[in-house]
C-alpha cells in the first residue's frame, strides 16, 4: 500500500490512524518477531505534542533469539538501508538527566516514535522532540523514527538531520521526490544511524529496531500500515485521499 499525505487531515484526525498504526506494529512485534523476554507495549503519553512511544522491554541481558510461536526473524547481517551514517563523538552525560518511567517488565531498551504533527508546529515543540530523541540516544537505548510527513521551516532538512548534529554535523538532503523519513538509530560504541527517505504514494520497507548492539528485527512498517488504513473509517480514507472533507458538498 502506498503512503498517503496525511497532511491533508486535520491533526486531530490523523491522531486517530496514529494510535493504530502503532498498536498494528506492537501487535506484529508480539506475534513471534520479538525474542523470548521482550515485548511491545503502546506507552501512553500525556500532552498534546508527544508522540506515541511503543517501548521494547526486557530484563538486564537479552535471550538468545528463540522461537516464539513461530519462525525466528532476527536478522544477523547490517540493515540495508540508502543512507548509512555513524559516529563515536562523546557527550556530557550531565545533559541525560530527564526522567524515564520503567515499565514493571524492565528497563527499556528500545523505542518507536511515529511522528505527528504537533512534534513539528513550533520551535518548542520540535526542540522537545529532539531533546527527547537525544535523551534516548544518550541512554544507550535504540530507536527508530517514522516521520510521514515532510520538513518544515523548522526542519528543512528532516528530523535526522537535527538529530545527528547534536552528535557529529554533516550535510543531509532528501534524494528527488522522497520527503519522508524512516530512520533506525543503533547505540554501542559508536552510534549507527540507518536512514530511508520514502514519498508519498512509496510503499515502506522493513525497517530494523535494534534490541542490542549488532541485535536487531525488521518492524513490518507496509503490512501494519495496511492493517491500519483498512481498519481506518471510510470518512478518513476519503478525506486522506481527496483532500475534501466528507459531506461539504451537501450530502
């Protein structure tokens, strides 16, 4: 299924596909892709700019990959993704200092944000996205961005870009007709980060969530944002396709 412009819907609206779409991903994550000691919980999240975090618990020492009600899908080789960029810079660990909430099942050690767009509509809000971004980052703890929507004066050159400088500057642009961003950030000795621009209209790939260094499964971005579009109510599908609200013609 290709990806839609959900910048046709009101913030509001797309909230609804959001939360969804991320219930679609943990489900698929706990139906046997994650190994034994590990699940996908929806955290909710308080405030209006806050994206839905799915947080990937476990105990101190991951298991050895295992079936879990069915075939193992860790994948051993490095993520085949168009951009590739690393870095070992160090930072001030004073700057880590914000509050985690642990989940009785353990510490979390790795997260998926689905972007909306409130992360992006002001200085603040995006400066609080980062903020938490690198919080995450700076912990050791990996994380994997989706971002449907495209750059905006405050982000011209996607959330990655913003990101990354706090670690290591270098230049960053979008390929031609690809102004979507999927990014998977690795943590270990150096940081890793495996970066995928999309477009609308694009399907989406695979792509890893690291659980360990060197450790990582493919998330099934394509069939759970299926499972969430078809699940998605008509008026919602016609609005996100014609850019016509449903019944201001007078029906």
């Amino acid at each position: 299924m290709p990806l839609h412009d959900w910048s046709r819907v009101p913030s509001g609206l797309y909230h609804h596909f959001h939360q969804d779409w991320s219930i679609e991903i943990a489900r698929a994550l706990n139906r046997g892709l994650l190994p034994r000691g590990t699940s996908a919980l929806v955290e909710q999240r308080s405030g209006t700019r806050e994206a839905d975090v799915l947080t990937i618990k476990s105990r101190p020492a991951l298991p050895e990959a295992e079936p879990r009600g069915g075939e193992t899908l860790v994948i051993p080789d490095r993520p085949a993704t168009r951009y590739v960029r690393r870095s070992n810079a160090e930072h001030d660990a004073a700057k880590a200092n914000r509050v985690v909430v642990r989940h009785h099942l353990g510490r979390i050690v790795a997260v998926i944000e689905i972007v909306s767009p409130g992360n992006k509509d002001s200085r603040a809000a995006l400066r609080e996205f980062v903020e938490k971004a690198w919080d995450f980052l700076s912990q050791g703890v990996h994380l994997l961005i989706i971002d449907p929507f495209s750059p905006t004066p405050r982000d011209p050159s996607g959330l990655h870009k913003i990101n990354w400088d706090d670690f290591v500057e270098e230049p960053f642009d979008f390929p031609p007709g690809k102004d979507r961003l999927l990014v998977s950030y690795e943590c270990g000795v150096e940081r890793v980060a495996y970066i995928e621009p999309v477009g609308v209209g694009d399907p989406l790939p695979a792509m890893p969530l690291f659980l360990a260094r060197d450790y990582h499964v493919p998330v099934p971005l394509e069939s759970t944002y299926q499972s969430a579009w078809d699940a998605a109510p008509a008026d919602l599908r016609e609005l996100v396709l014609t850019g016509v609200m449903p019944g201001t013609d007078g029906e």
